[in-house]
C-alpha cells in the first residue's frame, strides 16, 4: 500500500483568527489572507493537506456539533474558492475535561487521519499556533513541527513548555512557513 505524507493544519490562529470567546457562527470566522493565498500556492503539492482542531466550544455546549462542522465546511468551501484544497477535516469536539484521545496535544486526530488516508507520518509536517499543535505533531511521530507566531503563537513561545520540548521550527505565518517548506511552489 502506498502511503502519503501529509500537511497537517490547525485552524484557529493559523488559516484563520483566534477569538477569545470562540468561533461560534460564520459571521466570527476572518481568514488570514496570507494563508488562503499560500493554500493557493501548494494546491498541486504531493502532500494531503488536513485541517486538525480542537473545538471544545461543542463540548462546552456553547454550539452543536452540527454547527462546528458546518463552519468547518464552510471554512473548506472558501479555500477551495480561493483555489486552494483542504482534503480532510478532522476535529476535537471535547471540553478539556472531557480527558479523550483525540484533543491536543494527544495525537488522535493525526493517527485517525493516517489510518482514513494512508498517512506516512513519518514524512509529514504539523502546523499550528500553540504548543498544543507541537505536542501532537510530536507524539504522532512527524517530520516536522511547526509553530507560527500568529494566533496565539508568540504568547506559547514564552511559555516555559517551550524549552522543555523536543526542537521546532517558528515562522512568522502560514505563507512564510509553506514558502520555506516548499520552494517550487507558484509563489
């Protein structure tokens, strides 16, 4: 069986803005306009590109399951608008409480994402805005961990977990880390 390496995302703080009391409709969601335009960039990469986030505001019963994945497609329709692609989603939908296998920094959601997708994490690439994002990536045994400093970015990296954790790479934003990870892209 052939496997794929893959390009795992985070959601909020890296494609599109944090808010302090949750995406909780449509009209809370504001993209990054440097990552829709990198996502654009990499559409014809050899890797599957997989949104992975933690929604505990569906947990927390603040809004259904029904409607965190409505604006998880939605945030994939306008990608695929922009002309980039988005070929997975998979999200956490537990309150921290909740203490499941799939909620960052526990590598769930990547190892159901290789299972589903014939995913070599061993050659795959995360990519978020919290230390959360790192721990995962780490855990499931990928390449590469990335931190942007957007999002909540910058406040992680003072955090005294940094140092603590295995090295990786810090980039300014989502266009920025993709341009550095692949340069025969259509930049």
């Amino acid at each position: 069986m052939k496997l794929f390496p893959a390009l795992f995302l985070d959601r909020d703080g890296v494609i599109i803005e944090n808010r302090t009391h949750y995406v909780r409709n449509w009209e809370d969601v504001s993209f990054f306009p440097q990552a829709l335009t990198a996502l654009a960039r990499i559409r014809h990469v050899p890797y599957k590109i997989i949104l992975v986030t933690n929604q505990s505001v569906v947990g927390r019963g603040i809004i259904s399951l029904a409607e965190a994945e409505a604006i998880n497609e939605q945030i994939r329709a306008e990608v695929m608008a922009q002309n980039g692609r988005i070929d997975a989603i998979y999200m956490c939908p537990h309150a921290p409480h909740d203490l499941c296998a799939c909620r960052k920094p526990h590598p769930g959601l990547l190892l159901q994402a290789a299972q589903s997708h014939q995913i070599d994490l061993s050659q795959s690439i995360m990519i978020g805005d919290a230390l959360t994002d790192i721990m995962a990536g780490q855990a499931a045994g990928v390449r590469e961990t990335i931190l942007l400093r957007t999002g909540r970015g910058n406040a992680q990296l003072q955090l005294p977990e940094a140092r603590l954790l295995p090295p990786f790479s810090v980039y300014d934003d989502l266009h920025t880390a993709l341009q550095a990870l692949f340069p025969d892209a259509d930049w």
